[in-house]
C-alpha cells in the first residue's frame, strides 16, 4: 500500500515534469471533517495522515465539529484559513453552508483540497485543487442494483447522518438502483447505539414487507445488526452497508450482511498530503479528481481485508 501511494506521489512529479527546486518543507496543513467525535470511521483516515506525515516530513492538523454541527465545522473553516495553513483539506457534507468559508480561504492563496463528501462538481465550484472520494449516488445506484438483481421490491435506508447530503446521495442511488422511488423508505436514525436500533426495529414492526435495507456506515451498521438478531430476521432480509468496521467484517463472515461498499479512506488521507506536498514544494497536481471509491466487499473476498478494518481500509 505505501509503497503504491509513494508511486503516486512521484508519478505526479514525472508526469509534469516539475523543474523547479523544492520551495518549502515541514508544510502544515489542516484536515477538516463533518462528523461528531463519536464516528470511529475516520481513525482510518487518521491513521493515513499520521503516515502521510512521516513520510513527507509534514505536520497536519486534525479538525472536526465534536457534535457534528454544520455552523461549528464551517467555523473551523474559517479559524484554519486565519492560521495560514499551506493547505487545507476539507469534506463538502453541505456545499451552501461551506462555500464561504472554503472560496474564502482560496482567495487567500491556501490551496484546497476536497475530500469524501461532496461532488466533483461542488469541488470545483469552489475552486479546490481537485476533490478525493466517491461518488455518494452511483455507489448507492450500484449497491441498489445488487439489491434489486436479489429480488428486492422495498428497503430501509438507515440514514445516521441526515445533515450530510452525500449521506442522503446514498439512500437516493440506492432507490435509483432499485427503480423505486425513495418516498419514506429512508429514516433519520441520529448516531446513537439504542436509538439506531430502537428506531430500525419499529420502522421494520411497521413494515413487515421491507426486503432490504442499507446502513451508511458503522455507525448505523452496528445497531442495525443488533436489531435484526433480536427480532430474527438476520440473516433472511437483504442487508448491504457502506464502509468496514469489525462488526461489519464479522456480520459479512456470519451472513447478515450481504456486501459492504467500499471507498478506501486510508486514500482520502494519504493522497490529499501526498498531493499538497508536491504542489507546495514542484508546483505539480494532478489534472483530475480521483475516485476512491466505490468497490464492493463481500464474503467472497472478506477474509483478505478483515484484519485490516479500522486501520488501512
């Protein structure tokens, strides 16, 4: 894995030819995320990062809202921009709330990043360098056609992030997938354990005809598990997450989950600092955006990520 990311990092400078000298070094930047401090997801990212700079000698600043509010995150924006970072990396979980702060912080000459939430589009309507991730919808488009090719004719999207639109970018390409309309199917769960469940078991009591369901992520995904064991329908009901966690790895081996969408955090960390890196000191980027994601983990090829859940994947 590092040694493919280094591969990348210097590809960048052949391919452009960089003639200059390296202009800087111990750059300092600041990785701003969306979600509240409760999300384990982003210790894999934060593993990347504590790579990233080893590697390249850099420091970069971890941020994030610790209750997952917009207003607090789109502050953070804003105080990292005002500490002169030589970059920033920052997710769009709500473009018109962060438009500000972000086209804000380029005016000031900090180049930008985007990562995991957020549009190709949306990144370069704020002028970021380019954006890192996967595309919300046709990764939920794809996890809806596996669903339906199941047989699938209703679903459950277990929503725990709600104020996130790649969360609701999700849900929407799963109905796409299915060719159903995405109506009330998806529910706003909120973060916590008991809720998750509580919430999941009476939407599934009032709606004994669902055949799927999707979770967006660990946090939703754990509960969900709890849930469909305890009213006995774990195992018999079409079940898909997005992302790893070892509850999702252990319920994939079991059978309750089917598959789990993968968008490889470990490279929406190392890349952005790889990346910024190279731009700061050569003046190189690559041309593009750069998807992560989606890839699909299944039973079939579980046992050779599981080991690596929470860590690098």
């Amino acid at each position: 894995m590092k040694k493919f990311l280094r591969t990348v990092a210097v590809a960048a400078i052949v391919v452009f030819g960089a003639s200059q000298a390296a202009v800087a070094d111990g750059e300092r930047y600041v990785f701003i995320e969306h979600s509240p401090d409760s999300d384990s997801w982003w210790n894999t990212i934060k593993n990347a990062l504590n790579d990233a700079e080893k590697q390249f000698g850099v420091t970069v600043e971890f941020r994030n809202p610790p209750t997952g509010d917009i207003g607090d995150m789109a502050r953070i924006v804003e105080q990292a921009a005002a500490s002169n970072p030589d970059g920033i990396i920052v997710t769009i979980p709500d473009f018109d709330a962060l438009k500000g702060p972000i086209t804000s912080a380029i005016a000031r000459g900090i180049p930008v990043i985007t990562v995991n939430s957020g549009t190709h589009e949306e990144s370069e309507k704020l002028g970021a360098l380019l954006h890192i991730g996967q595309p919300e919808f046709d990764a939920g488009k794809a996890a809806g056609k596996r669903a339906a090719k199941s047989g699938a004719k209703t679903f459950l999207c277990v929503n725990h992030f709600i104020s996130s639109a790649a969360s609701t970018q999700r849900c929407e390409g799963f109905a796409a997938g299915m060719s159903i309309p995405l109506a009330n199917q998806m529910i706003d769960s909120g973060t916590d354990p008991s809720e998750v469940k509580n919430k999941v078991l009476a939407y599934l009591s009032a709606n004994p005809d669902v055949d799927a369901i999707l979770t967006l992520g660990p946090a939703a995904a754990g509960p969900t598990i709890s849930a469909l064991k305890e009213n006995g329908l774990a195992g018999e009901i079409h079940f898909g997450t997005f992302d790893l966690s070892e509850a999702i790895s252990a319920a994939i081996k079991d059978g309750t989950i089917l598959w789990a969408v993968d968008q490889q955090p470990y490279l929406q960390g190392f890349l952005p600092v790889a990346l910024l890196t190279t731009y700061n000191r050569y003046g190189v980027i690559v041309p593009h955006h750069i998807n992560s994601g989606p890839g699909f983990i299944t039973k079939d090829n579980i046992d050779a990520v599981a080991a690596m859940a929470g860590v690098y994947r």
